[in-house]
C-alpha cells in the first residue's frame, strides 16, 4: 500500500505519523520522494517501529560503516542512501520506546545537522541569485526574456514565427530565475523551522 | 597542548575512550561500554555514531585499517590517552577525598 505525503523537516512529527500507520496493521518497507510504501503486518507482542535519522555521507563506505553499525545492534535501514538525508531504520521489538538515540542531546542534535545542509544549501543559491541577478527584473517585464534583436519591430508572420519559436526559451530563463529566487528562501523556512524543532525538542527533554 | 579543554569528560565518553583501549568497530565499543559499566550505560546506534564522529574531530581516537571491508575500525590515539590518564587522575582525587571524609560507598 502506498501512501502519499510530504514532511520536510519535522522528523519528530514524521516518525508519530509513521507510527499511527504502523499501528493500524502495517510495516513500513520502502520510501521515494513524497511517498511511504506500507506492507500489511499482522501485530502481536512485537512491534516494527521505524526510526529516522538526518545524516549526509560524502562517500558510500562510510554510508555502509553506518548501516553496518545498525544492523549490528538490530536495526534494519529501510530507507534512504547516498542522496537522501534521511535515513529509516526498523526494529521488531516488544518495547515501544526503543529507540536509535540513548541520550536526548543527540536525538536533539539531528536538527543541526538539518540546519547546517541547508545552511550549505543556501550558500549555493545564493551564489546563483547573484548570478542571475542582472537579468531578475524580467519576471516583471516579461519581454525582456526575449533576445531575439529586432523582435517586437517584427509584424505579422515573420513575428508570430519568431516569437513562438523564441517562448520556450524565454520561458526557460523565467523558470530559471524564479527558481533562484525561491530556492534561497525555501531553504530559509527549513532552517527556521528545523530551529523551532530544535528548542521544542530541547525543552521536551528539560521538563522530563 | 592543553589538555584541559577535554575534561571533564562526560561518563559515556570516558568509557568509549576506555574501551578504545583495545582496537574495534562500532558496536564492539557498544557492548564493551555495556560490560565495562555492569549495564548501566547502554549507548544506541545512532547516540554512538554520533559520538564516534565527535572523538574523530577531536583526535581522541582514530580509524585504523581493518580487514573487515564493512565495518570501520577505531583505536584510541596517543592524545586520546592522555586525556584518559589526566581524567583518571582527576576521578582518583575526587574518591580520595571521599574517602578520607567519611563518605562510604554503599556495597
């Protein structure tokens, strides 16, 4: 069964969810982009309880030493690789509230580490902002987006046929400069939200 | 070098060094830590990876090669050790004091 949604940075709330569906009947198999693929799962005693962890390898054998190190004590790694940040992993246990952090600073701690790559992230749009800002301004005035010399001179067929041809191309660079504008803010509203998910769970930890 | 900057080390991190003693991968430090500490301290997976990457940085331990292609192999370095006998020190006065006012243990 696939099931669609979307959670950004609140893995907190992600692993509730997830475990909501588990407790339903179900086993948590696979994982793409904006969707969860459950398997049914008949529970008894023991429950499959699916973790998450945020972490990014900059190479694929230190990304097997870390599964490796799960899979030693028990967990299985479900989801998530080179190009995934985070990473699922399952256990069958009795104990609902097992877990892949023994001490609350470094379950804490996965939120800087989300802040930090989007940090990262944010640099390299920003880079891309600068390099598009000369030609920004066309998302006002879209005609700027078209080079073709001479072209708004142009009349009848010699116009249409230079413009249409010419469209997919000034749409391109619109696409391409909203993105760059976009881009560094999205990466704003994670780091701000993965922020606030740190002090909530910070302080969750502090009143136990 | 001042080694001061490290102490005091927190408990887990005084067993990971202790059990890194010895040369092992991820979760050898793991069960060592349980044995070395009667089962009390019991790291998980990822509070462990986590721990390893910090000590790395720190330069209290190291990888060495190992032959097992999948897992990574960690000693303690020769600061890591220095660090280690300066908080033992530390631990030693803090019992002897004890000790010497009256504070039983309790077996």
């Amino acid at each position: 069964m696939r099931k669609h949604k979307w959670f950004l940075v609140d893995l907190q709330k992600e692993e509730k969810w997830i475990s909501n569906t588990i407790s339903k009947g179900y086993r948590m198999v696979d994982k793409g982009v904006g969707w969860y693929e459950f398997e049914s799962y008949e529970i008894g005693e023991i429950l499959p309880i699916i973790r998450i962890d945020y972490r990014v390898f900059s190479n694929v054998n230190k990304l097997n030493d870390y599964i490796m190190l799960f899979e030693d004590s028990g967990w299985k790694h479900v989801a998530g690789g080179m190009n995934s940040e985070k990473h699922y992993f399952e256990k069958l246990t009795p104990d609902a509230n097992e877990d892949i952090f023994s001490d609350h600073r470094s379950k804490v701690e996965r939120y800087k580490r989300v802040v930090s790559w989007n940090l990262f992230f944010f640099f390299l749009w920003m880079i891309c902002l600068v390099e598009s800002f000369d030609t920004l301004h066309g998302i006002f005035h879209l005609n700027e987006y078209y080079y073709t010399p001479g072209l708004w001179e142009m009349k009848g067929t010699e116009f249409v046929s230079h413009f249409l041809f010419e469209t997919p191309f000034a749409v391109g660079r619109g696409v391409l400069d909203s993105i760059s504008i976009i881009m560094p803010l999205v990466t704003i509203l994670f780091i701000l939200k993965a922020g606030y998910c740190y002090q909530r769970e910070k302080r969750a930890g502090q009143m136990k | 070098m001042n080694l001061s900057k490290y102490l005091p080390l927190t408990e887990t991190t005084y067993y990971i060094l202790v059990a890194l003693v010895s040369p092992g991968h991820g979760y050898y430090i793991m069960q060592k830590v349980e044995e070395l500490s009667n089962g009390s301290v019991r790291i998980a997976a990822g509070t462990m990876y986590g721990a390893i990457e910090n000590l790395l940085k720190q330069k209290l331990i190291q990888s060495i090669p190992s032959e097992d292609k999948r897992r990574k192999v960690y000693q303690i370095t020769e600061q890591g050790m220095n660090v280690l006998n300066l908080e033992a020190e530390r631990l030693r006065h803090l019992v002897k004091i004890a000790d010497i006012n009256g504070l039983k243990g309790s077996e």
